[in-house]
C-alpha cells in the first residue's frame, strides 16, 4: 500500500481517515496521532508509532525521531493508515445507494478505479464521513435564506447557522432583508440598529464556535447593491471588532454597473415595513415586492461610481469586500426559474438558493498527462470525468440531513460541483504558461471538454433514473450557461430532449486548500504560489523545491526553471483574471480564484481590474493586494480632547511628515508615545488609524518624559533618515531609521498585517529599540543594540551566508549596520545621509545581494516559501507559515487551516 509522507500523512490521519474512537486498545506498533499541545482552539497533533505501553501511559517515537511518554487519552487511533483503505471505504459507502446488487458492485469497482492514485479527489466531507458515521454530513456548501426581519427571525436563522456549522459546513447569508440603520420598528417604538449590526452578531457567533474546537466555523456575509447601508457594509471591516469572522461580498447588478459606466445616480430603497403582509412576503428580494404592488421608500440617492469606488479603495486596503455579479449568476444560473441564486457559500465557488446544499469533489488534472505523446489523455479524463458525476450524484442520496429544507431543496434540484486540482501541475508537464494567450487557448479546450463529458454524464443518468424534480427542459435550456454550452455541443440538447437531466448544476471550482496539500499537487486552478522553500528539520533548515520543480532541478543541474515555471506573484493580475474567465465559461457555479496583485498595485488599477472580470463575464472577483492590511479609521478620541503640556502634544500625535514607501503601504511610528499610523494610498494622501496603544500607556509615556526622565531625548518635528527592505521568515520588512544629530534615534518596522502577531511583537521591537536609542548619551549603543539582535533565530531562516536573515531582529541589527556604512548610503552617486530615502526602491538603487539588503526585483531570486508574502505565526505549531491562499489563512508547515 502506498504510504504518505510528511505533512501529507498528518492532513490524511487527522481529517480524513476513519479512527477508532476507543484508543484503550492502543497497542505497540500502531500508528497514532499524538496530542502534543492541549489547546481547544489550537491543538497541536504530530504522528508517531508506540514503542511501549504500561497501562495508560505510553512512549510514543515521532516521525522526527524524538520520543515523548504521554497518555492513552492523547491518543488519535487512525483506524485507516493508508489511503487504500480510504477508498475502499468511499467506493462501497457510495455504491451503495445504487437501486440493485448487481449496480452496487458494478458502480463499487468504478469509483475503486477513479478514487486510486487520486484521479478522483472527494471533498473533504465525503472522505471523513461516508461509510465512517451516519451524523457527518457529506455537504461542503449550505446557504441559509435571508433573515425575516424580526428578533424571532434573526434568532431563527443565527440557530440554523449555528447548526450547520458545528457540523463542518460553511454557511452563505445574504442579510439585505434586514431594515436599514435609524429604520422604524413600530413594536418597541424604537429603531433598528441596521443590517450591517446584526451582521456583526453572525459574526460573533461564527467566533465563538471557532473557539469551540479545532475546527472554525466559516461565513459569508452578502448584501445587495440597492440596501441603505451598503456604504456602512463596504467599509465595516475599517471598524475594529465590529465583524471579524466573517468574508464579505457585495451583490452587484448589471443595472448598478451600467450606472457605474454612465455616472449615473443610485438609488437606494427598502420596503415600507407598515405595507400590509411585510412579515409573511418580504424575503429580500426588492423586485420580487415590487411585483406584488408594494410601496418601497427611496432612503437616498448617490452617483453610482461613489459607492464602486468606495468598493474598490476597500478591496485595494483589505482584500475585501468581493464583489458577486449576482444578475449576471442568476441569468447564467440553470435554475433561474424555479431558484434563484441569494448568497455563495464561505470561498464563493457555489451560489446557492435558500436551503440550498452542494457537495464538490476534484479531477485531479496532474494524473492525465501522456508523456508518451506529450498531451492530455483525453479518453481517461473522459472517462473519469463521467464516473465521477454519478458519484457525486449519489452522495446526495448517502448524505444524512439535519434539515428537512436541505433535504427537500437538493433533492428537487440535486445539485453537485465537481471541480478541478493539479491544473499548475498539468500546465507545467505540457511546458504551457499558465497566464499564457497559449493557456487560455488550452483552457478553453480542457475545460468545455469536461463539461461536455459532465452533462452527458447527467443526461444519462437521468435516462436511468430521471431527471431532477424542477426539470422543465424548454426553461431549463434557456439558462446564459446552457446556450453556450449547447451552442458548442449540439449533442448534449439532442440527450437533454431524449433523457433530461439529473443534475441542475455539475460543475464548479473549489479552493481544495487542504485536499491539494495532501495529495501534493497544486490547489484548485490556481498557479503555484512558489516553487522552492525552506524546511525545518533536526538536520537544521534545507531548501526544497515543489515536486516537479526539484525532478527538472534534478534533470538540470545548474539551469535556471523555465519561463513556464511561473508562479502566483509572477503573473500580472490580468493574467489571473483572464484565466478565470477562461474557466468560468465552461463552469454553470462559479469559482474560488484569488487575483494576486503586487504591493504597488494601485487602486486605480483595482478598479480596472474589477471592470475587466465584469467585461470577461466573471461572476466574481476577489484581488489580494501583497501588503494589503485591514486598517482603523482613527476618529478623535476622548484622550485626543484632554489638555496636554506642549512637551507631549507633537509626541503623542506625529505622523511622518512624508509618505511611507509605495512598498510599504503601512509605517508604524513606533516610537514609545505614538498612538497613530500613517497610512499612503494610491494618491499619496494620508489616513490615519488607530494603533493598540492604550491610552493609560500613553499617560505614562507623558508623564515619563515630561516629568520623570529628563535624559529621554524630544523629538523634532523633521528628522531624516532611510527605509531598508528585508525579506525574513515573516516575509518582506521595511525597517525605516532616522536620525537624530548623526545618530540613529528611532526604528520604525513594518512587518505582517495589522492585527497579526507578527504585527504586535514588530511595533514593540521598535518602540524599545527606539526607547534605548533615545535615553541618554553613555556607550555606544547603536553597537551595543546591534551586538544584543544580530543571530537571533526563530522557527526559520531566508537567505544564505551573509544573505541569511534568521529572524525580524537579525534584520533590525542588519538594517543599522547598513546604516552606519557610508559606502551603503550612496543612490546614484549622490550622498544621501540625512534624506529619507529607501534604498530598497527596484527605482532607485541596482541589487544588492552581496551585503543582505533586501533590493529585491521581480527578476531576483528568492527562497522562502512564500516570497514577498506576510507570514504570521502558526497557532497550531509555532512556525512562521500562516500565509494568506485562496481566501484562508493555511499553515504550510502543519496544514492548520483557520477554515477547517
């Protein structure tokens, strides 16, 4: 039986292989998963074999050699240790469903065949609950209706959320039916609190069943283009603790984008709640109220482009809100006429109706090249294509369901997703460029021919055992999706007229974060996000590269990889786009694809790129800006107000006096009293939001310098000096130090996003170190802070000799050592001490890899795992591999996925 490795084998053992809930029979030479660190939010597991056991206690040797003594309770007893076992179980568990024996073993051998070697990749649901418990449900995807807009309502839908979700499955909300903010509510002679609050509420609630165990719960918030309080929605993740567990997407119109194109006014309404029937009729659904005769009240009109703009400059900040072309997914959805789409589910592949359910699984396309002919083995990815949809359709019969709307929406319109993993893999074997107008051309190819297979798939079963209950094959047919499919394959409407069609939607593409990892190929349809990285072990840090990468490597000693080794950060943003279009042609759901754009990625081009899916007819799009950080908009405090001596006022409310880089979209004052960010947009203005400075910290900074510390030195209004670029285990640092008569006085780092750890342990690195730089005049501390920083490890390491940067503090002691040599202080022959100036800058100055300065361009080379990208620290294991992919925070050492 195959066996797999490393992070692979501890994804396989501790989500999906069946256990033995009973570890007292735990004996010498099984195989366990070892609870190392005892923690409800964030356990730590590794995977050992037991080489004794006296009673209760037992030694357990580690992969890694080591040997803990530990108890039988923190024990993991993995009934299936490798992954034959694994499919043995999902073939039968899922055959059997077939309507006679002979189907059932007939169907059992086939999906045996798909599932091995994983050509067939289920979705994670499905490998850790069929056959293995009648409770799991095998559904990834649910959608709640919207709210009834009533406390009892809101109760109502925030207990069925709660359900689902500690049950595994991600929930989609779309709160537009809740009143605006300020709107009356005539039982308690009061007014509503708004939609975007009793958002807020989900939210908290999505928190706390995270804290409830290892797994998190995952929610999307939605609302539409038309609600009063779209603009406080857009912005609210701009206000600390309001909603934080939760992804955000704005529901857009072709009516709202045509606006948009013409710079037109928008309206936005919401019915008048005194309408008679408002409790029983309204569902968030404005045209729908507006069919049946009822008064809408107009709250207010604003240009169009106002609130997109406002979409935009949010999305280039934060990631988010996404935008959800919700019209244009109704028009091309196949069940616009009986179901219409209100929400997607947490990643955004699956729109779904209220109550509605999917359940995914991948074709894993890394296992269909040819090398023989050096293409694609059409007929085997036909082949695996067509079993898999009858696999996926039976799931919904061997699912258990908790509600009994799922059951009844699913089982009317039995919808499924199968999707794709290993596409960079697939693209690399056949030496095509993803990004390329040579892999577009390709992906149209791949992509219809699997949804033709797909749909004739569908139809035959459905000639077997009937189409889906709300089939009506004339409407069914005039869906956006269907016309160009059928267009393109005219034999699929001959089958549709003659056997109908099981499934109201086949096809869709999920992130496969987790699924991807373990099998080891590249996730969903994304490209790689790096190729070579750095991992720990007893034998110290050793660089590796990805599969494929390291086998070319191998074949080509000293060679540099091929232009079609291309990774997520290398293609332009435009790229990622098209791409996803390309695909989304042949998908009727939709996609979870991620526009990776550069730190300087400005937010006009945002906006152009948010324009460019909808002209390419994406139903979505989401970007991550490398460097974007949610921020506080700082609102004059009540601490702001209070008198203050002049000795402390500049102190405590200076901001730089110029921009931080275009790099470094956020420099941190990290000076003891600062109480401020400052913040350069596109357009070099300056924001300003709120550090976690308390206010009783920053009396007593006051009082410190004011009264109690006379050798503390005052800052001046101006001081000058420069801003070095590093890449460390956290990704890329701008460590920014000015000087105060010739000498560094302060140090200013910008490391991680607002809110990480990372984050909080940079900004008091600086404030100390600018605390001991400014206090007194005795020794030479520049050195002194430099000999006490340099050599600090952590959980990693960049760079190698006097590249190698081990740690956020051996680049602190690196940056002022760079600063006190003059030769390293000249840009283009001209002297530039005392000017602020950073010399990182790809404008500015050539590379520098002979000192360890981190001048890096898109041409240099890197080693980290995900370089120019922010890492954070694991919870689950420590390391610094918490990186954002795919709309998740996913730990590349451990597999922690704060969505799992």
């Amino acid at each position: 039986m195959r066996r797999l490795e490393g992070l692979s084998e501890k994804i396989f053992l501790d989500r999906y292989a069946r256990k033995n809930v009973d570890a007292s029979k735990v004996k010498t030479g099984d195989t366990v998963l070892v609870l190392l660190k005892e923690d409800a939010k964030f356990p730590v597991k590794e995977v050992g074999e037991v080489v004794s056991r006296k009673h209760e206690s037992v030694e357990v040797r580690l992969h890694n050699g080591d040997i803990v003594s530990t108890s039988i309770h923190k024990l993991m007893h993995p009934i299936e240790r490798h992954p034959e076992e694994m499919w043995d179980r999902l073939a039968t568990s899922i055959a059997s469903v077939e309507n006679s024996l002979a189907k059932s073993v007939e169907w059992e051998r086939k999906f045996r065949y798909i599932l091995d070697d994983w050509k067939l990749v289920p979705g994670g649901r499905i490998m850790a609950g069929a056959g293995a418990s009648e409770e799991l449900t095998l559904f990834n995807c649910y959608v709640v209706p919207s709210p009834i807009d009533s406390r009892g309502g809101i109760i109502k839908t925030l207990s069925d959320m709660t359900e689902i979700m500690a049950r595994g499955g991600g929930v989609g909300i779309n709160i537009s039916s809740l009143r605006p903010r300020r709107a009356n509510v005539a039982g308690v002679n009061g007014s509503s609190s708004g939609a975007v609050s009793w958002g807020g509420l989900f939210s908290y609630t999505t928190g706390l069943i995270e804290q409830g165990g290892s797994r998190r719960g995952a929610l999307m918030l939605m609302m539409n283009d038309w609600h009063p309080d779209i603009l406080e929605f857009i912005t609210v993740k701009q206000k600390s603790g309001e909603v934080t567990n939760a992804n955000l997407s704005v529901c857009v119109s072709d009516a709202f984008m045509e606006a948009v194109k013409q710079d037109g006014e928008w309206e936005l309404v919401f019915p008048d709640t005194k309408e008679s029937g408002y409790d029983e009729l309204w569902t968030g659904d404005i045209e729908a109220w507006r069919q049946l005769g009822k008064r809408v009240i107009s709250y207010k009109k604003v240009r169009a482009k106002e609130i997109w703009q406002t979409i935009i400059e949010s999305a280039w900040k934060s990631a988010e809100p996404g935008v959800v072309f919700m019209e244009r997914y109704n028009k091309m959805s196949n069940s616009w006429y009986f179901n219409p789409i209100i929400s997607t589910n947490p990643c955004g592949e699956q729109g779904l109706p209220g109550w509605g359910v999917c359940n995914l699984s991948a074709v894993n396309l890394s296992k269909f090249y040819d090398a023989s002919r050096k293409d694609v083995d059409w007929d085997e990815l036909g082949k695996v294509t067509r079993w898999s949809v009858r696999f996926l359709d039976n799931v919904i019969d061997k699912t258990p369901y908790h509600f009994a709307e799922n059951e009844a929406n699913q089982k009317k319109e039995r919808r499924i997703g199968l999707g794709t993993m290993g596409l960079a893999e697939l693209l690399i074997k056949l030496n095509i460029r993803y990004g390329s107008k040579e892999s577009l051309t390709f992906l149209n190819k791949l992509y219809g021919f699997m949804a033709k297979e797909a749909y004739l798939a569908s139809s035959q079963i459905a000639s077997e055992k009937g189409s889906f209950p709300a089939f009506d094959r004339e409407k069914y047919v005039q869906s956006g999706f269907m016309k160009e499919l059928l267009a393109a394959y005219p034999e699929i409407s001959e089958k549709i007229a003659k056997q109908g069609i099981r499934n109201v939607t086949v096809l869709t593409q999920a992130p496969t974060g987790s699924t991807g990892t373990m099998v080891g190929t590249s996730t969903g349809i994304e490209p790689y996000f790096a190729f070579e990285y750095f991992r720990q072990s007893r034998l110290g840090f050793d660089k590796q590269l990805v599969p494929i990468a390291q086998k070319w490597k191998d074949d080509h000693l000293d060679q540099e990889l091929p232009d079609y080794f291309v990774s997520a950060m290398e293609l332009s943003a435009e790229d990622h786009i098209r791409t996803q279009a390309a695909i989304q042609r042949w998908v009727d759901s939709s996609i979870s694809k991620t526009a990776n754009c550069p730190a300087d990625f400005t937010v006009e081009e945002t906006g152009r790129l948010y324009e460019l899916a909808y002209e390419l007819g994406c139903k979505g799009v989401t970007i991550y800006r490398d460097g974007s950080r949610d921020v506080q908009v700082l609102s004059t405090s009540s601490s702001s107000d209070e008198k203050k001596t002049d000795d402390t006022l500049d102190e405590e409310k200076w901001l730089p006096d110029e921009a931080p880089p275009v790099d470094s979209p956020l420099l941190v004052n990290v000076d003891a009293s600062e109480s401020s960010l400052g913040v350069s947009n596109a357009s070099g203005s300056s924001l300003v939001a709120a550090s976690n400075t308390s206010e009783g910290a920053l009396r007593v900074s006051a009082l410190a310098e004011s009264t109690l510390d006379k050798q503390y030195k005052r800052r001046p209004s101006v001081l000058r000096g420069a801003t070095y670029r590093f890449n460390t285990p956290f990704g890329m640092a701008y460590i920014t130090i000015n000087d105060l008569n010739g000498s560094p006085a302060e140090i200013f780092l910008n490391v991680g996003k607002a809110g990480s750890d990372v984050f909080a342990m940079s900004e008091a690195l600086g404030r100390v170190c600018s605390l001991f730089l400014r206090y007194g005049d005795h020794g030479n501390k520049v050195q002194l802070l430099v000999k006490h920083l340099k050599g600090i490890g952590g959980s990693g390491a960049t760079g190698f000799g006097a590249n190698r940067v081990e740690s956020i503090a051996d680049a602190v002691a690196k940056a002022l050592d760079l600063h006190g040599d003059s030769e390293m202080r000249q840009v283009d022959g001209e002297n530039v001490v005392g000017e602020e100036v950073d010399v990182a800058s790809d404008r500015e100055v050539p590379q520098q890899e002979e000192v360890g300065a981190s001048v890096l361009t898109k041409e240099s080379h890197s080693i980290n795992l995900y370089p120019e990208t922010e890492r954070d620290l694991c919870p689950s294991c420590g390391s610094a591999a918490l990186v954002n992919l795919e709309g998740c925070k996913q730990c590349s050492v451990c597999g922690f996925s704060k969505c799992n």
